[in-house]
C-alpha cells in the first residue's frame, strides 16, 4: 500500500485529493510539494523497480522504471512544478485540484507497466484537462472544452479498444513495442495514441482548445497531453514507417498554420503539432539515435514551449487580449517578458546556445544518418517556418511594430516572473551543458551538437530566414480572422448532424408516437365495455337484452356447451 | 533596426561562409553540400516559399471574418 502510494502519479492525485481540505491561503504552497515529492521518487527509484498489483483478475503493473519513463517522469515533475509557480497567485480549488491530477495523470502513464493502468491514467488526463478549458468561463471556451472531450472521449475508447482486442489476441497487457503489422488491435491502439499526439488531421482539438484554456491552465495543457503521447509512441511504435511522413507533414502543417494564425496562443498552439511532428517522425525512423532525438526533443520542448505559453500568457493577463490587432508596440512595457519571451523563441527555433539547438539537429541529423533525406529536408524547412513565426512574426507584432500602444498594461505577478525565469534559465542550461541531457536518454549518445557543420548550417539558415521575414513581413501583419481547419467539417457539419441524428430522430419518434396513442384511443373506445363484445344480446331489439346479467351468463353458457358439442359430434 | 545590426549579422554570415569554404570545403555527408552557401540561400528561399504559401492559402482558402463561428 505504501508503496503503491509512492507512484509518481498517484502522489500527484492524491495531492490534487487533499488540497481542498487546505486553507486557500497555503494551497498554492502545497501545490508545489507534491511535484517535488514526485520529482524525488523519480530520481531515486532505479532502473526495473516496479510496483504490481491486482484488479479483477488481472495482474497489474502499476509502475515500472526505465530510463525512458525516467527522462519522461523528471521533465513531467519539473513542468509540473514550474507551471505551479506560475499559477501561484491563482486561487481557484477546481483548477488547482484539475491540473494536478492532470500531471498526475500524465505522470502515471509514463510510468505504467500495463495497458489497463496506462488507459486509466490516460482518461484522468482527458477529464481534468478539459476543466482547464472550461474554468476561462467564456462562450468559446465552453464550446472548445465540449469538443476537446468529446474527442479525447473518441481518443480514449479508441485507445481501449485496441487494447482490449489485444488483450484477446494476444492475452498479454504488457506495455511493450508492438511489431509493426496493421492489426485491427495494432491500429486502433495507434489511431487513439495519435489523437493524443495531435498527428493531422487528429490535431485540431489542439489548436481550437489551447488558446481558449485558462491562462495558467494552457502552460500544463502545452507539456502533458502530447508529450505523454510521444511517450507511448516511442515505448510501443517505434519504427513504424507510417509515422516518419506523418510526422513531416505534421511538422510543416503547424508552420504554415503559425504562419496563418493572428491570435499568439493560437500561433503557439499550432507550433506544438509542428514540434510533435519532429517527435513523430524521428520516431518513425526509430533507429537508436532518432529515438533519443526524439526523446530529447520532448524535454527540450516541454521546458521552452511551457516558456512560451507563460510568456504569451503573460501578455493575455497584462493587456487582456492575445490577438495581434491590439497587441504590438509593448517592448517599452513588457522589456522582462520580451526578454524571457525570447529565450523560448530562440530555443524552439534552434538557435545555438539554447536547448532546442541540442535536440532538434539531434532529430533531423538522425533522419539524414538514416539515409531518409527528403524528411531531413522537410524537417530543416520546417525549421525555417518555426524561427519565422514563432522566432520573428510573433514577438515582432507584440513587443514592435507600432511605435507606442496605448493599451492599458496590468502589472505582472512575481512568481509569474520568477517561473518564467526557472524555465529560461533551464533552456539556457541544457544549451549549454547537452551531456547533462544526453545522460539521461534511453540509449548511448554518440552526437556532438556543437560542431562547426551544425553551427554554420544553423547559423547561415537562421540568418537569411531572418532577412526574408524582413523583407516580407507585410504579408505577415496582423488582421481579425479566424483560419479554418479540418474542425470546420465537424463544426460548421454540427447543424447538419444535429438535422440528420436528433431534429429527424425526435420527429419520428414524435409520429410513433402520435400513431401509437390514436391506436390506444381507438382501442379503448372499442372496448370501454367489454360486455359488448363478450354478450351476444347487447341490441337493444333483441328482447333477451333485458335479462339481467346473471341470466345472460347462463344463456351464454348454454348456448357455448350446445357448440362445443356440435363441434365435437359432427367434426 | 539600426545599421549597425545590419552589420553585425552581415559579419557573421561572412564568417560562416569563411568556415563553410575553409574548415568545411571537402565535408561531404549530403548530395547538398556541393552547393556553395546551401544552407543560406534554403532559408532564404523556404521563408518566401512559406510566406506566399501561407498567404494563398490564408486568401483563397481558410481565412474566414472573426465571427464565422458564431
């Protein structure tokens, strides 16, 4: 029981279970116990410690550590400890209580042993992450939350069924790599995981939900959902060729929509599918060095892309506002945040000295060893669009562009400040210290990220990009519009579904209706007296409808016993 | 920005050609590195390629008024 109890995740869960028995004054504090105390257990348990159970029959494995789940399990603590600090002056119960068992959960998949705790954790992920969309309390958000459940319901039951279908098959519920055939149990387990993962054209709860979650809410939503995906992915489809195009497409889909995009948080949210993309395809590739490429690039991504959300959710709190129109101009108000802002910027772009540089040419290098050139191209391309989007266009049109913006600026919290700060200070550090990542990867590292090669190709890539968003950012300016995506079908379909499966269902049921109970009127007034039918002297003319009923019995008896026997004598 | 980033950024892409030309010159790990200053002229030529990219397709396909949702 004890034991049990020290699951990184269950710590976070029963954290999230205690935290509203606490004064709300101490809350935010406890908060940030229950990420260290998870943080610790990741760091000590060693390699093959595992905690097993039962349930119904079934022998469970509720954490098993490896050096995968532990680079996952520090990185998904960390996160979960600085997005609590950004939080810190947030005094909600719900989302407080929500977002740790959403760490929680994430937490808890990472170090599940088996499919049926794994699926478990996955669902708590799904249902607490939604009350972070919801808490915003706007139409929109109510709107997005909806359909972010609904779709993470689909992703779930997908998920569990492949599971369950590979239970029957296989009779095994080990969390382990799966050979790469397309089973009905292999590719519904793998359709659920990629919702998670946001791979096209499964991304767009992403990029509908993000930028409508709470301020502090978005900075957990960017690290775990996908992430904890990757996880799965790299754990059991690694290899699976499907995901090295998948995972390029991805990768340039999210660019241009950032592109696109003229709301911040959309813009962000859209990098995410772009960044995961990366993730995917270097899983695809599945060789040793993408594995770790991609595993490194998970961590590095979570640190600068949680930056990133805290930067841009720092603007949203300030001015109360993330759409580009009434943004620009707010580098004399918001030096501090453009700064820290910028260190996220340059890591997710892969600037030397920042960690994305680490882990990013980790993953496109692992492509081109892999003799697989075109995806090394199209990941290098869409390296381009992330410096130019989320490197240039976008803090361009926030803290420049305009001379002076009379918008009126809020003052920031410190300990928004202050997380803000652990996170930059951490890209900084694996920037510029790789091997204190590179240790903690799956396999052995043979890659040396700082050699003149890298340095001239990223430089001289980052350099001219630089010179055309100069020249072209014109065509980037911001304006008030939505971009559609694939949501359209079931967003603007949502009238039509609503015609077909309720308005047309509700009719007819209202007509079986109707026709049932003009049966039943017809029916009752026919037999309202059931002598009619039953006393063959009911007309009035006939002078045996005097009897009394006693005698009409009779009669009737008589006269059955006289056919009875007829029948009986003559047939 | 002032001249004198302009500048600095044109001095480090000097320098970079100067490495690629010198220390890089016989690096062959790709069909691409036979073409002189590749790396620069890609960037250069996927930022358009993605501007206009975006640009058409946010014109002619996806961009909608702010309130199309609604």
């Amino acid at each position: 029981m004890i034991e049990f109890l020290t699951i990184p995740g269950v710590i976070l869960i029963t954290g999230a279970l205690l935290l509203p028995f606490l004064p709300e004054k101490i809350r935010p504090s406890a908060f940030l116990i229950f990420p260290l105390m998870a943080l610790f257990v990741v760091f000590t348990r060693p390699d093959g410690y595992s905690v097993t159970g039962s349930l119904i029959g079934y022998e469970l494995v509720m954490m098993q550590v490896d050096s995968l789940s532990r680079i996952f399990g520090i990185i998904f603590a960390i996160t979960a400890f600085v997005a609590g600090v950004y939080a810190f002056h947030m005094k909600e119960l719900g989302q407080q209580s929500n977002a740790l068992v959403y760490a929680g959960g994430a937490l808890g998949v990472t170090y599940a042993g088996d499919l049926l705790t794994l699926v478990i954790f996955w669902e708590l992920m799904a249902v607490s992450s939604t009350w972070l969309i919801w808490a915003r309390r706007t139409k929109e958000s109510d709107g997005a939350g909806m359909r972010y459940l609904i779709y993470h319901i689909l992703g779930g039951g997908l998920l569990f069924a492949g599971i369950l279908w590979h239970l029957a098959t296989t009779g095994s519920l080990a969390v382990e790599t799966v050979a790469q055939e397309y089973s009905i149990a292999n590719v519904l387990m793998l359709i659920g995981v990629c919702v998670n993962a946001a791979v096209i054209p499964l991304h767009t709860w992403l990029a509908d939900a993000y930028p409508k979650a709470t301020i502090t809410g978005s900075v957990f939503m960017s690290a775990f959902t996908t992430k904890s995906a990757v996880y799965v992915l790299v754990r059991m489809f690694p290899g699976w060729e499907v995901l090295i195009w998948f995972g390029a497409a991805m990768a340039l889909y999210g660019v241009i929509y950032a592109v696109i995009c003229k709301d911040i948080r959309e813009i962000l949210a859209y990098h995410i599918v772009s960044q995961v993309g990366f993730m995917v395809c270097g899983i695809g590739i599945g060789t040793e060095m993408a594995l770790n490429g991609a595993t490194a690039h998970a961590y590095s991504h979570i640190l600068y892309k949680s930056l990133l959300f805290m930067g841009t959710g720092a603007v949203l709190y300030a001015t109360g506002t993330s759409k580009m129109v009434h943004l620009g101009g707010l580098f004399k108000k918001m030096p501090y945040t453009f700064g820290l802002y910028m260190v996220g910027a340059l890591s997710i772009s892969g600037i030397p000295l920042f960690n994305g540089f680490i882990s990013k040419g980790m993953t496109i290098d692992a492509a081109g060893y892999a003799g697989n050139e075109t995806a090394m191209l199209m990941l290098l391309l869409a390296s381009v669009g992330t410096w130019l989007s989320v490197g240039l266009k976008l803090p361009y049109f926030t803290w420049f562009d305009k001379t002076e913006n009379d918008i009126e600026v809020k003052k920031l919290p410190v300990n928004m400040y202050i997380a803000m700060g652990i996170a930059a200070f951490a890209c900084i550090f694996y920037g510029l210290f790789p091997n204190t990542l590179y240790t903690y990867l799956p396999f052995e590292v043979d890659y040396e990220p700082y050699t003149i090669y890298h340095l001239v190709e990223v430089i001289q890539i980052s350099l001219l990009t630089f010179l055309g968003f100069w020249l072209l950012k014109k065509k980037m300016a911001p304006e008030l519009i939505v971009a559609l995506d694939v949501d359209w079908f079931y967003r603007k379909a949502a009238p039509a579904t609503r015609l077909v499966f309720v308005k047309k269902v509700d009719e007819f049921f209202d007509k079986v209706e109707e026709g049932i109970l003009a049966i039943a009127r017809w029916l009752s007034a026919k037999f309202q007296n059931p002598m009619a039918w039953l006393n063959p002297f009911t007309k009035k003319g006939n002078e045996a409808s005097n009897y009394s009923p006693a005698m009409d019995v009779v009669m009737s008896f008589i006269l059955l016993s006289f056919l009875i026997f007829a029948i009986v004598y003559f047939v | 920005m002032k001249k004198i980033h302009w500048i600095i950024l044109g001095v480090l892409f000097v320098i970079t050609l100067g490495f690629e030309f010198t220390v890089l010159a016989d690096y062959d790990s790709h069909w691409w590195n036979a073409i002189p200053a590749f790396y620069a002229i890609f960037g250069f030529v996927c930022c358009a390629a993605i501007v206009y990219v975006a640009k058409f397709i946010a014109k002619n396909i996806v961009n909608r008024d702010i309130n199309y949702y609604d």
